[in-house]
C-alpha cells in the first residue's frame, strides 16, 4: 500500500457538496484540499450526444454501477435482506459532478417549521400526535440562522422563481436571482385550477435558468430551451446548474486544489480519536492511504453512512436497544405513484424541463391545521412540464381498459399518450425507529467490503397523509378539466422497484447533542472534531421538497465556519 | 464462433409504410417495391427471431390504427440488446447467494434477459409465429405473469419507441402514430405557446438534428 503525501483536506465525493467545499476552500484558504471521486471524471461538454432516453433515462448509463456495489433491503429486523439487484427506487449518481449532473433541479427552500418538526407538533398538537415509533427530532437549526446561506447557494446556481406568491414561504432577504421559467400548458391548468380552489400556486423554484445568468463567481450560463430532456440526462446547454458547469471551471483555476477519479475510499483512517486520512483503491486495483489534516464525507446519504460503520467510528445504531447513532433515521420519501390525469385534448407534453410548471404548499408540513386529521405534516406538490418521453410513458390507460397489451391496449395507449399528466407528490418522510441502517452479514461489494443494509417500511402517518392530499388534488385535478382521475394509494408497503425520489436522508445526523446525534449542526463529528460529513445524511428527517438547495446551504455554512474559524483554531466548533 | 444467421423482410415489413401527417392520424401507402432484405442477426437464429417477432407483434399488433412492433423493426432492437452487456446482465448486480424473496425486493432471479428469452421461446413453443393470431393471443394469455412476458412487454415498448439507431422505431414509426417529435435542441419560442391545440413538429432522430452518427451504448461497452 502506498502512501501518498498529506493533503490539509481530504473530500471524499465529487458531487456538489464536495465540489461546492473544495471551492470555498480553494478559493478562500490556501489549503490544499484532494477529491477523491470513484468515478470517472466528466466535464460540462459531456452531453451533446446525451438526447437519448433508451441508453440515459432507461438503462441509467449515467448512474452508480450497481453490477459492483449496492446495498440489500428488507422490510423489518425480522426479515432477510436481498440486494436490490438494479437500481429503480432511488437511482445514485456517480462521476464528477455525482447525481447533480442528471437532478431534476427542483430547488425549494424546506418551511421553517420543517427544522423543528417535533417542537412544532407537539406544542400545537400535544406528544400523543406524534406517530407510534416515531424518532421525530429537531434540527438544531433554524430557517432564519439558514437563510443568508439559502441566498448564497440560489445566486450560485442563478435559481429562477418569484417572492411574494406562496405565503407559506420563510422570509426571504432577497429575490430570486432570475424570474421564473416559462410555463407550459399542463402547469398553466394547475396554476387556474389551484387558484380557483383557493390554493396558492407559485412558479416552482427552478435551477434551469430562466435567463442568461451570471453568478458571483463569474460563471455565465445560458437559458433553458425547454428540451425534455432533464431529469437523468446531463444538460446540453448548461442550462441547468450542474457542478461541471457551476464550480468545476472555478475549481480549474485553483491551484491548491486537486480532483482525483477512480478514487474509491474504503475506509476513513483514524488514530487516538483523530481522522489521519482516508485508504482507497483506484481503478487498476492499487491501494493507497491519503493522509489528511482534515477528512470531510460528501459521497452521499448511503455511502457516508457506509463509511463511518466501515471505518467503525461511532456507534452503531441498534434499534433493538435504541443506543447508537450511526445509521439510525433513514427516510425516504413518501411519493405516491402521483395522480394521473386524463384529458380530453393534447398536452404538448415533449416540451418541458425537470422543474417547468407550478408548486403548492398549502398541504405542505404544518401549513394547515391537522386537529381533525388523522396524520401530521405533508407534502410539496407539483404540476410540471417536465418532458414527457415515450419509452417510459407510454402505456398508461384509464381504468376500464383491463389489459396491458394487444390492440385494444395499443389503441386506448395512443390515444392517452399525450392528453395524460401527473401531479407530483412528495410526501414528508418521517423518521422512525425501524427503519436504519447497518452493514449486511452476507454480501459484499466488488472489493470484498459488506453491502449497507437498508430496513425500511411505510408507516400509517405517511399513508394517511398520501391518501387526504391525493383526494384534494383529485378535486383540483377535475377543475383542470380532467375527465378522469387516478390517485393511487401510498403501497402498502415500501418497494426498491418503483422510483420514488433520489432523495434519502438520514444515517449520519446532525442535532443539539452527542446523545442525540453523530454530528452536530456544524456538520462536524462530535467525538473526532477533524471529521465532517456533508449532504443528506445529516438531515434528522426528510422534510418533502427537494433537498439539493438546503444541501448547498448547509455545505456553505460549514465552510465559513471552516474558514473563520476551524482553520484558525482546529477543534470543536459546538 | 457462432453461424451467422439473417432475419429475411419484405421491404413492406421494415417501414416505407407511413407517410406523416400534421394530425396524429397515420396515413398507409403501399410500399414502391416488394425488394427483399435482409438484416444479419446479432443473437437469435432466423427461426427464433420469427417466434419472438410475432410474439411482440400481438403484445403491439400492427392494425387500422396503424403499424406495430413488426413495421418498427421492434426485432431487430431487440436482438442487438440481447447481444450486447444488457443481454448478459452486466448492468445489474449478480453476485451470490440468489435467494427468492418479496415482490418489493425486486427481480432476485439468476436467469439474464439472454436466459429470460431463452426460457420464453420453450414456453411459445416451436410453432409459434405459424398460429393464427387468436391461437397466439391465447397462448400469450397463459405466460402474462411470467418474467419473460413481462420483459418482452417492455423491450417490445423499447424497440417501438427508442430512438433508431439501437434497431427499432424504423422510419420513426412509434414517434409517428403518438405524435413525439424526438429529440430537437430548443422549444423555446413554443414551450408557453400551443394551449390546448395539437403542436406536431416533424419527429426527427438524433442523428438528424446532429447531423452525423451517434453510437449506441450497446455497442461500446
């Protein structure tokens, strides 16, 4: 095993929070910072060939290997776990740039309340509301402590959209950076409709410009063209914001930083309580140990979890006791299958891109008063125009066609194809003691290292909840002129074969204190200060809306607290 | 080295079948010529391809609506994918132990789609594509819950609507009788435009709108 010389910092993952902290410190320290990526590396003109949904949207050519690492799944403690042998609920990235080079670009700011989940619920509701099993905690931060930085990361990536028109929105410092996007016809319907029906409707926050935008590092990208070709696929204009096209030129230019591919960190290092650095084998199959001042985890919900129980720092969470952190927590999110729509007349729907169209909040975290109801919190509802591309769309019929093949199918199929849509809903996921993480006793990855092993079930809260919002989206649904509607129920129990969202959380989470949290809200390790773990993982539960900008937000105030104060004075920063 | 087999078509069968029409009608024109062609098979020999295609064409039957899966080549798609990693599941996580589990966990299966095929030309039997359609339609009925109808479902949706230079979609066909345009660079000037009216712009491949040739992920890896 070879060992490399020290680097300051080691980060281990090439998406963008670990791009975003090798910025802020190349840009703002003069130490040297190491990407360690296990993909392969990319640039923003890797696309041009990319309009093809067979090979991008259908076989996943962008995403994780799954043919060398997964993880297994089971339903509960008692049951035997099995790999997910392809990937379909949740669909990780890999390669410079990780999942935010194929994301959606669905931007929104998380409420303020959904940081204090359980000091919300209980104090308007009472404990007794909170759902059997619950392992509900508040962040440990505020929106209002959040939001300067929810201002930096919306003008770094140029995040079109409009203040003033969700009144559910936390205050705000500043306008958006660029107005909002155009709006195709299916999202123009659900803006009337939702008005007519007493919602409030607002252009969804969107990382596909509107504009021509330059952002405070000088980084200039052009409008979107509304291709439909968005969501799995990396932009051909660099429309959308993609860390390839927003902070790879900038990371270019800096010389104290350092981005190696084919980087595949097995362990975290540590000695007396302290991170010494990071051991990884590269493509040929070569081992190496990259010492480092300081190790920061950017490589996603599932794989900083993975590598704290790998590296065995910390203790594992058991749910049979309820003691340990690590693991513990994991959410997904509670996405129905959305509501079908049918109309009678053409959509348009090839048009579109990942965040085109509208948002409610109004059936969104505490935003209307559950006493009655038979759940707490909500979900982030949207009508898009996202792209509506035939391979994966084609087939759906209305009900009273019994069969999925044959003329009568093909028939009802054609004729559907382009008057169908889907309202989007992303249910909140609260956190509960059963579902977790841990290692799996029976298989293993590629290099001989124990898959993650994933425990998870639906719970009742999260059903209800699907159940009332899909039925007043039902009603908005006809408003639209809809002359059918389909609102399937949340499963009745949770599947790795339908896609829900790329959004997990959880594992690693950050809270007010060692006894109830692996980081604190500095996203720093509480035992082994030297140690940081950026993304998902730290989120205590998943609050509905697309996760990406809190993600930017809290990776760019842990990396002024690195800045002004870490690089200063190492050591606890809480 | 395996025989090299061939897939023999009627030009008529291939494509040259449509002409395109602003509405989503599509329009039947006979075929100048009844030229045979023939296409060289990647995987499948010429009989297995005729069983496979004739089972694809009852799941998509070409009818007054318009062409199927036999026009759009869906075959051929379907032949290269299986000759290529897709076919041997190098693309999906295949170690040991294989053990049968909930439909939740997903296929859990050791078969490859090469397999999957394999076990699905048994279950159609020898005689398959020489069966009236109602015979065939019957048998289909007593394999719909089987992996390999299942697959062949989807590769049949694939082959139809794929772009074409992986095989299927001949002449753009799938993107024709359902309106989809393929892919163009820019709906700017259209995307708030069109409410509630059909907009049909002329399905083009991608190697049209890029004007040179694109290699498909099959025949890379």
């Amino acid at each position: 095993m070879k060992t490399l010389p020290r680097a300051d910092v080691a980060i281990v993952g090439g998406g963008w929070a670990g791009l975003l902290m090798a910025k802020e410190l190349g840009a703002r320290t003069g130490l040297s910072v190491v990407v360690l990526e296990r993909g392969k590396p990319r640039s923003a003109n890797d696309y041009t060939d990319g309009m093809d949904e067979l090979d991008y949207a259908i076989r996943l050519r962008m995403m994780q290997d799954v043919s060398k690492e997964t993880l297994t799944f089971r339903h509960t403690s008692k049951d035997r776990a099995l790999p997910i042998r392809q990937f379909a609920s949740f669909l990780p990235g890999t390669g410079v740039g990780g999942s935010g080079e194929h994301w959606t670009g669905i931007v929104p700011r998380f409420l303020p309340d959904a940081f204090e989940v359980h000091t919300r619920t209980v104090e308007r509701y009472g404990a007794k509301r909170l759902p059997e099993n619950h392992s509900i905690q508040d962040w440990g931060i505020t929106y209002a402590e959040l939001e300067p930085f929810y201002t930096r990361a919306e003008r770094l990536l140029g995040v079109s959209g409009k203040m003033g028109l969700d009144p559910f929105e936390g205050p705000r410092s500043a306008e958006y950076p660029t107005p909002p996007v155009k709006m195709g016809y299916f999202p123009s319907l659900f803006v009337t409709a939702a008005r007519s029906l007493g919602y409030h409707p607002a252009p969804t926050a969107s990382a596909n410009l509107s504009t021509p935008y330059r952002n405070p590092d000088g980084i200039i990208r052009p409008a979107c063209q509304y291709c439909g070709y968005c969501e799995r696929f990396g932009c051909m204009v660099g429309a959308k914001a993609q860390p390839t096209n927003t902070l790879l030129p900038v990371i270019a230019r800096q010389k104290n930083v350092t981005i190696r591919t084919g980087a595949n960190v097995r362990r975290v290092l540590h000695k007396d309580g302290k991170a010494t650095g990071v051991q990884y084998r590269d493509a040929s199959g070569e081992e190496f140990v990259q010492p480092a001042g300081v190790v920061m985890l950017a490589s996603w919900t599932l794989n900083n979890t993975r590598l704290l129980l790998l590296s065995k720092i910390g203790e594992p969470y058991d749910p049979a006791t309820g003691k340990g952190h690590v693991g513990r927590n994991l959410t997904h999110q509670s996405q129905s299958r959305a509501v079908t729509l049918f109309f009678d007349r053409p959509l348009n729907r090839f048009m579109g891109a990942g965040a085109n169209g509208a948002n409610i909040r109004d059936l969104d975290g505490d935003c209307f008063d559950h006493g009655p109801l038979d759940f707490v919190r909500g979900a982030f509802i949207v009508a898009h125009a996202l792209g509506f591309r035939p391979i994966a769309n084609f087939g759906v019929v209305p009900p009273s066609v019994k069969t999925n093949w044959g003329a009568e199918w093909k028939k009802a199929a054609i004729e559907a194809f382009d008057c169908t849509a889907n309202m989007g809903i992303s249910g909140e996921h609260l956190a509960y003691r059963t579902n977790y993480l841990d290692l799996d006793p029976t298989y293993r990855d590629a290099n001989g290292d124990p898959l993650l092993r994933m425990t998870m079930d639906w719970n009742d809260n999260e059903r209800n909840m699907i159940r009332y919002v899909s039925a007043k989206m039902a009603e908005v649904g006809r408003a639209m002129g809809a002359r059918e509607v389909l609102t399937p129920p949340l499963a009745r129990r949770y599947d790795v074969v339908t896609y829900k969202s790329t959004h997990l959380q959880g594992g690693t989470i950050m809270g007010t204190s060692p006894a109830n949290s692996v980081l604190n809200t500095w996203l720093q390790h509480w035992q082994m200060s030297n140690l940081f773990v950026l993304g998902g993982s730290s989120f205590p539960q998943n609050p509905s809306g697309n996760p990406t900008l809190t993600i930017l937000a809290q990776t760019l105030r842990t990396a002024d607290a690195i800045v002004n104060r870490y690089a200063k004075r190492p050591g606890p920063l809480a | 080295m395996r025989r090299r087999h061939f897939l023999t078509l009627s030009s008529t069968a291939v494509g040259g079948l449509l002409v395109f029409t602003l509405e989503r009608e599509p329009m039947r024109v006979h075929a100048q010529t009844d030229r045979r062609i023939r296409v060289p098979l990647r995987f499948f020999d010429e009989r297995e391809a005729l069983i496979v295609a004739a089972a694809a064409a009852r799941i998509f039957p070409s009818d007054s609506i318009g062409p199927g899966a036999w026009e759009a080549g869906v075959i051929v798609y379907i032949d290269r994918q299986l000759a290529s990693p897709f076919g041997r599941d190098k693309n999906r996580f295949t170690q040991p132990p294989f053990e049968e589990g909930v439909p939740e966990q997903g296929y859990q299966g050791k078969a490859t789609p090469r397999e999957i095929y394999g076990d699905g030309l048994a279950l159609l039997g020898r005689d398959f594509d020489r069966l009236t359609p109602d015979q065939q339609d019957a048998k289909l009925r007593t394999i719909e819950t089987t992996y390999f109808f299942r697959l062949l479902r989807q590769n049949t949706i694939e082959g139809m609507f794929c772009d074409p230079m992986h095989g299927g979609n001949v002449d753009l066909i799938g993107w024709q009788i359902i309106g989809y345009p393929g892919p163009y660079m820019s709906w700017a000037d259209h995307i708030d435009q069109h409410y509630g009216t059909p907009f049909r712009p002329k399905p083009r491949s991608l190697s049209d709108v890029l004007g040179r040739k694109v290699k498909p992920w099959e025949d890379e890896a």
